[in-house]
C-alpha cells in the first residue's frame, strides 16, 4: 500500500478517487506540530530556536497515520503547494520518523492529470520554503506575545496586536482621521441640453472651458451668471473627432483580486470568499459527479497561466464562441506588485467543460456564483481585446466676449471581444452605458433648450470596505495575500472595527489601540517598515538565513517593550455617550460591549450597576406588529421577540416575517433569494411563498 497525506479529508475524499485502491488518502487537518500555546517557546538568546509542541488535538490523527506508515511501502506527503504547507510536511515527517523515506508531492489543481503527475515527481522537502514560513511564524510570536500582554495591562482585557492586523488598523484609523479633518469645498457643474435642427433627440453636453481655460464655479450666484450668459449664446460644432478604442480583458484571479471582486461583486465577506473558494479546490459535492475539485490553488499572487491550461482555453473559445475570439497570440499578464511569488497559477477553472450553469442547481447558490466569477473572468483573460468607435465632439458657446467650451463623447461596439464571456443587459451591450449620439460635422449650429446646473461638494476619502483594504493592504506591502481575509476577521472579532453599512470604521477601542501602538510601537505600525519587513521575510526563500530576520528587528523591538510596559499609565478607553438618561442616577449612559453584542450601562458604575438592553429593531411582528428585536437566551442562542413583550409574548428562532402563513397559519420566515425578499412557511409539510410588493419611490 502507499500512502498519501494531505490536510483536509475533503481533499483526501477527492484525490482518492484519482488514485484507486493501491493508495490511501489521510488527512492530517492542518498543523501537527505548532508553537505552545501558554509560552513564548521561542530561546531569543540561542539563535531564537523555536520550541516545537504537537497540538493536543492532533495526538489520535498522528496515531492513526503512525499506523498506516508502518503498513505503507511509500509515504507521500501531498500538502499545499506552499510555505504553511511546506512546513507541515516537515513537521508531520517528523512526528512520524520518515527521515530520508518521506517523499514531497505538490500540484496545483486536484485533478486525475496533476495528482497522478505528482506522484511520478516526488522531490526532498524545500527547506527553503520551510524557513520561510518558521521566520514568519517566529515573528508574529514574538510581537504577539510580547505586545498583547502590554494592551491587556495597559488598556483592557481581551486586547491583541499584531504584526500585520495593527498596521491594517492603522490604515483605517487614519483614513477615519481624515474623514474628519475634511471641509467639503461647494462647486457647480453646467450642462447645456442641445438639439440638432429638425430633431427631436437631445443630447448632454458638459461646461468644460470658459475663453479656453479651465475653470471652477464655487458659488450658486456665479453658476446663475453663467446660465444667465449661456442662454444667450450661439452653438456650434468646434471640432468632431473619431477614432477607435481598444479594451484589454483583465488578468485572471490572484488571491487578492478574488477577495476583492467576491466580496464587491457577491456582496459577502473576504473571510466568507475564501471559504467558498477553499471549497472549491479542495472538491465540491457536484448531484452525478461526486467530490470534484473546480478551480486551481487558490493562494497565489501570480498571473501567470501555464501554456498547457491556455492552448485548452484557446481551443475551448474556437469551438464555442469563433476563431475570431482567440488572440493569435496568448495574452500575458504580468502585475505591479514587486513582492510576488510566481510558484503558482493565477486562480482558474480546472476545465472549462465544467461551465458554471451545468452545476447550477447541483451547488449551493454562493459556490456557484463565485466559480462563475472565476470561470468567467480565466475565460475573458484569454480572449481578444473589445473594439469601439469613439466620438469626441467640442461645442463652442459664443457668447459675445466671453466663449465657453462644451464636450461630449461616446462610443459603440464594433467588435465584442472578450465582453462576450460575461453577461451584460442589452443597453450595456449596444452602447457600453453612454448616450446615444448623432452625427455631427464641424460648423453646424446646434438649438440650445436648456442649462442645467448641478451643485457638488468635494467628497473625503471613502471608509475602507473589505475589497477597498485588501487592494490598499496589497498596494502597501502589508501581509501576504493568503493573511487578508483572516486579519480583517481579527480586527472584528477584537471589536476594533465594525461596519458601517458595508465600510469599515474603527471604534474607540481600536482608535485607543492605535494610538498606544502609535506611541510606543511606531515600528509596528509603519506603512513602509512593514513593508521592508515583508520583503525580508520573502528573501528567506531564496536562501537567506531566517534568523537573521529575528536579530535585526529584535533589539529595538524589546527597548519599546520594555519602555512601555515599565513607561507607560493605564489608559482609559473614551466611550461612546448615548442620550439615554440613567433613571438611577441621571447620568448619560455609555455604550459598552458584552458577551453577548452592545449594551447600555451606567458610567458611574461601580456606584450605579444599572444596565439596559439595546434595542434595536429587525423587523415587524406579525402578531402585534409592534417591533421584533433580537434577544439572547442565557447560552447566548439568538431568538427573535416582541419589543412588546408580557403583553405579546411572540418569539421565533428565524426572524420573522410581518405575517402568519394564511394557508396553515403558522410563522413564516423572510427568505432573501437572488436579491428580492420573500415570505416562507417554516412548516416544511406547507411551504407557502408569499411575494411581498415593492415599495413605491416616494
């Protein structure tokens, strides 16, 4: 027998179909061996040699896959193609004495092909690859271990900081910070709506110049004089120009720019999108097709494609869509970043005979919807560029001394391209979302029939959403691509950040956070030091010695330790005062946070121990119709109930929708489904639909 040792049991499940019964697939579920969890288990003065544990967990698995080695004539160790992955594999031919015997396999898609190749290009374990990930690992201990306590002491209990998730914090406290500093600045746009002599169609032209300069209209009394100066004016066509414009389809999915469309396209998490995605290459359960692995290893931060994987593409768009969507030669992407690692594909399907709609209604509703965003975008990369006509007209407005500037432009498809991969309505198809123009030939007089005005104020920057992060978190340096999703997950948990609606703003507590880290450990959360630190740690790969990452950063590290922990008064966390009035006491209650969510409590606590739920509304009972609120249960389970209660004493443990079931009456619970609300009977023998109208615009 010949065994083979991969992480998941869901990967296991999968490659074992691809290898047959002279192999046996076991799981080790993640890391066997890890640093300890109640010390540092790191010896600073000896070299920092870390101080390896086996996870406590883990003792029955390694005593199961000890057991299938002593059976097996070949032991290999199949798990991610990756520094975490090579790591574990040195640790599991460790714990299980393989020495010189253990054989190292990688692919990067689980398929028939790429297993069964694997298995015929065994290599020695990259220690390289190994040490790259222990100087990680060493790191993040270090500044974890050594800071955490300090918050903790210093600020609150519960608190952590980290190598990366304090610098990305920083990154959103500042941006909060200059939200506030702004002073919108008012200014006015001008259009001329125009007509064409003996036409009907009227068309939007856009105030670009005043006597050939460019200007800024600040104040509604000058925008109203320059209406007043253009509706005496005479129109006509300066100049026409036509050309033609090419677009280039996007790179295939890396790790960073698949959290970014998942989370803005499919509006759910980064965490959330590199579950599904993790779903998808490790196998999904297809109705006929069993476990199948659909995409290609998801953590990579190279665009490359292989030139196997692109002569299918090619053939694959010859066949379905025409030769004439196949570029003569196979597009290459190459991205900006400096810091890439090129030992993977970009993110792709792993056949495209596996289109999205034949396993629509045999995966669930997100694992469809992301594989589709995936195949669709691999499949655009390799096709031709779109072409357009391109109309860039200039209107003069002469209106006696003073002449205004008016431009308008356009463009129709002449040649789809790549846009064909995915789906548009018609109208983007036809005119890729802009006015429908007319011909236009220089000298012509155009019929004004009206001004309108439009008054802007200058806008701060945006709050970061979870896409907007990790592309600014990609931008700078910090983290790797495989760490985004699990940083933003942190700095939530911690309660450093919340959302407000889908963007990202920092709290109290993580603007507190910020500014002891800002004191006291500058280094820590430094943009561009992070960054210098990230690419220290990547040159381990190519052979550096990973200690000496450690003791140039060590020594100032632990002064700024020890100065703060020693330097340093308790610091109190300001809380957010609410209008509520303690009936107690009189004071405004604060808001506070609790094992179960937000609460209000009394600040004169310990004095006055009042406390109050908050109340906030999620929907309508359909008893009563007063407000349902969410509630917790002593466990900490989540049910709905009546704000109304002892007099209505209604409660569900799915929220609710404003009406019982008119068929069985029982409570009907409210069902999101492709964007549009709906009423569902949660008796599964009745399972009434009620589709509940749209409100008007008011």
């Amino acid at each position: 027998m010949n065994l083979v040792i991969v992480e998941s049991p869901t990967k296991a499940k999968t490659i074992q179909k691809y290898l047959g019964k002279d192999y046996k697939v076991m799981a080790s579920g993640g890391h066997v061996c890890d640093l300890p969890e109640k010390s540092l288990g790191i010896d600073i003065e000896n070299d920092f040699k870390p101080s390896y544990v086996m996870v406590k967990e883990k003792k029955d698995t390694v005593k199961r896959i000890k057991n299938a080695v002593k059976e097996s004539e070949h032991i290999y160790l199949a798990t991610d193609p990756d520094r975490e992955g090579e790591a574990i594999s040195w640790h599991l031919s460790n714990v299980l004495d393989l020495g010189n015997t253990a054989r190292r396999i990688e692919f990067n898609e689980i398929s028939n092909r790429a297993v069964n190749a694997a298995i015929q290009h065994p290599r020695d374990i990259n220690m390289n690859l190994v040490n790259a990930q222990q100087a990680r690992r060493v790191l993040d201990r270090l500044v974890g271990y050594k800071i955490s306590p300090i918050l903790n002491q210093k600020i609150k209990q519960g608190l952590s900081g980290g190598r990366v998730q304090s610098a990305a914090l920083k990154m959103i406290v500042d941006r909060e910070r200059e939200i506030r500093a702004f002073i919108p600045e008012e200014y006015w746009n001008i259009f001329a709506m125009l007509t064409k002599a003996g036409k009907n169609t009227t068309f939007k032209a856009t105030l670009a110049d005043i006597n050939g300069k460019k200007f800024k209209i600040e104040n509604a009394d000058r925008a109203n004089e320059v209406e007043s100066d253009l509706l005496k004016g005479k129109y006509t066509v300066d100049s026409v120009k036509r050309g033609e414009s090419r677009s280039h389809p996007g790179a295939p999915f890396t790790t960073s720019t698949l959290q970014q469309d998942g989370s803005t396209r499919l509006q759910i998490t980064a965490p959330e999108v590199m579950r599904l995605a993790q779903q998808l290459y490790e196998g999904v359960n297809v109705e006929g097709m069993g476990l199948t692995a659909l995409v290609t290893y998801i953590r990579t931060d190279s665009v490359r494609i292989s030139t196997e994987a692109q002569t299918e593409a090619k053939a694959y768009i010859e066949k379905h869509f025409g030769k004439e969507y196949a570029p003569e030669k196979f597009n290459i992407y190459t991205t900006k970043s400096a810091n890439v690692q090129d030992a993977h594909e970009a993110i792709r399907p792993i056949s495209l005979e596996i289109t999205p709609e034949s396993i629509k209604d045999k995966v669930t509703r997100n694992l469809y919807r992301l594989y589709k965003l995936i195949y669709d975008r691999f499949l655009a990369s390799q096709m031709t560029e779109a072409v357009y006509n391109t109309l860039n007209v200039k209107i003069k407005a002469d209106c006696g001394e003073t002449k205004y500037g008016f431009k308008i432009s356009g463009k129709t498809v002449i040649f789809k391209g790549y846009t064909v991969a995915y789906e548009h309505d018609k109208e983007e198809e036809e005119d890729n979302g802009t006015q429908k123009l007319p011909d236009f030939k220089e000298g012509e007089e155009l019929s004004l029939k009206e001004i309108k005005k439009e008054q802007k104020f200058t806008k701060p920057p945006a709050r970061f959403s979870d896409a907007t992060l990790i592309k600014a978190m990609e931008e700078n340096g910090i983290g790797r691509p495989a760490t985004y999703a699990n940083v933003l997950s942190v700095l939530a948990h911690r309660e450093y950040t919340e959302k407000d609606g889908k963007l990202l703003k920092p709290t109290q507590l993580g603007e507190t956070v910020t500014q002891f880290m800002e004191k006291n450990f500058s280094d820590i959360v430094d943009v561009q030091f992070t960054a210098s630190m990230e690419t220290k740690l990547d040159d381990v790969v190519n052979g550096n010695k990973w200690q000496d990452v450690l003791a140039s950063f060590y020594p100032h590290f632990n002064e700024c330790i020890t100065k703060a922990y020693f330097g340093e008064k308790k610091v109190k966390v300001e809380e957010e005062v609410t209008d509520v009035i303690c009936e107690k006491c009189g004071a405004h209650m604060v808001i506070r946070n609790g094992k179960f969510g937000k609460f209000l409590a009394c600040p004169n606590y310990p004095k006055c121990k009042n406390i109050k739920n908050i109340v906030e509304p999620v929907g309508v009972c359909p008893r009563c119709h007063g407000d349902i609120v969410k509630k917790h249960t002593k466990s900490g389970k989540i049910f709905y109930g009546c704000a109304n209660y002892p007099e209505c004493d209604f409660m569900s443990w799915e929220l609710p929708a404003p009406m019982f079931c008119p068929v069985c009456r029982n409570v009907m619970r409210i069902v999101v489904k492709d964007n549009k609300t709906q009423y569902v009977c949660v008796n599964k023998n009745c399972g009434h639909t009620e589709y509940p109208a749209e409100k008007e615009d008011e």
